[in-house]
C-alpha cells in the first residue's frame, strides 16, 4: 500500500507543490527510499475539513503510515528510517546538528527590519569549516544523508528569498558551501520535490518588513 503525504500548496496556486522547507524534507526522504506514495496538497489558508478532522493541529507535513497518520518532520523521518531501513540514510550522531542554526538565523535576517546578516554569516561559516575538513559532497561523506534532506531546502529557500528580498547571497570565499548547495540541488529527488522560485518568494512575503 502506497504512503500518503499531506505537503503544502503554492500560495495562490493550489494545485501546485508549494514552499515549505519541512515538507520537502520528507518528500526527499520518500524519493530517496524510492518509496512509492501518494501526495496530498493542503491549502493552508484554506484548510479542507478532512485534513483537520485527520490532523487537527493543521500543520504539515503529514504521513499515513501504518494506518495511523502522523505529525511532524523529525517523526516522520525517523519512523521512515525504522520502518524502510534500506537504503539508510541515518546520519553518523557528530554530524547530525552541522547547519543546524542556519535556519533560524536566516529567518532572523530575513524577516526582521534591523536584522544584520552577522549570525547567519557565523552559521554558513562553521557549515564552510565543516565541508572543508572533512570529505564530501555531503556532511557525512559521499553519501547523501537524513542531515543533507533538512539542510538542502533551508538552503534553498535562503538563497531564493534573500536573493528576492534583499538582494544577499552566500558570499563567493565561502567555496565548500557553494559546492556543497550544488550538490545537494543537483540530486534528482531534489529537482522532483522543489516548489518553483515564484512560489518561495510567495510564500515568505507576508513574512517580510522592509
């Protein structure tokens, strides 16, 4: 039986695979297990009565598996992990937090009018320090891993919404984590699962005070 997902629509084209980060994590975790699956779109300013009747707090992503449908990435992840544990993508513990601060500081400078781009610097940096000293592609090596299916669409994100909206970009030196983004873009499963550019900016500017 095939697992079912319920992923986030485009904003204003609900037909349409939309920009969120979490969702496609899960997305990539399914394309890399070459799971098969059937996707939901949810609407979120819209929400359909089935989908909270299912998931009453309304956030996505959600997974049915074993029946049951169940809440958030990290558990969907590693339920996934548990359940199809071929081929792994567990992630050795030491590097399982490289980049893991990149988000929130993204978002910090992003959606805050003083926001300086100093602690999002410091996190690309340590992730630049990371890549540089051990060897790639990936944090874990040459296989891509459960830490490159979070890192991979907050990056993503970062350098379509801070390109749109403050016109910033990874700066050049950092040449690892360059690397490593094209990497990560280039994956099949990546290509598969990613909302359009148009749909990220949509998605983050209700979001942003200039």
């Amino acid at each position: 039986m095939a697992l079912e997902v319920c992923v986030k629509a485009a904003v204003g084209a609900p037909d349409v695979l939309g920009d969120c980060p979490f969702s496609q994590r899960v997305l990539l975790t399914l394309e890399e297990k070459s799971l098969p699956y059937k996707m939901h779109l949810i609407n979120l300013s819209d929400k359909p009565k089935w989908f909270l009747d299912i998931n009453p707090g309304g956030k996505v992503p959600v997974l049915k598996i074993d029946g049951k449908w169940v809440p958030d990435s990290d558990v969907i992840v590693s339920l996934l992990e548990k359940k199809y544990p071929e081929p792994s993508l567990k992630t050795p513990p030491k590097f399982a937090s490289v980049g893991s601060k990149i988000m929130s500081t993204f978002v910090a400078f992003l959606t805050t009018k003083d926001s300086s781009d100093g602690p999002l610097l410091h996190e690309l940096e340590a992730l630049e320090n990371h890549l540089k000293s051990h060897d790639g592609p990936f944090i874990a090596g040459e296989k891509v891993s459960a830490v490159d299916l979070s890192l991979a669409p907050k990056l993503y994100h970062l350098e379509v919404a801070l390109g749109h909206f403050k016109s910033w970009s990874v700066p050049g030196s950092l040449t690892h984590v360059h690397n490593y983004m094209h990497a990560v873009f280039s994956l099949h499963s990546f290509e598969k699962t990613k909302a359009e550019e148009k749909y990220v900016i949509a998605g983050w500017a209700p979001k942003v005070h200039y």
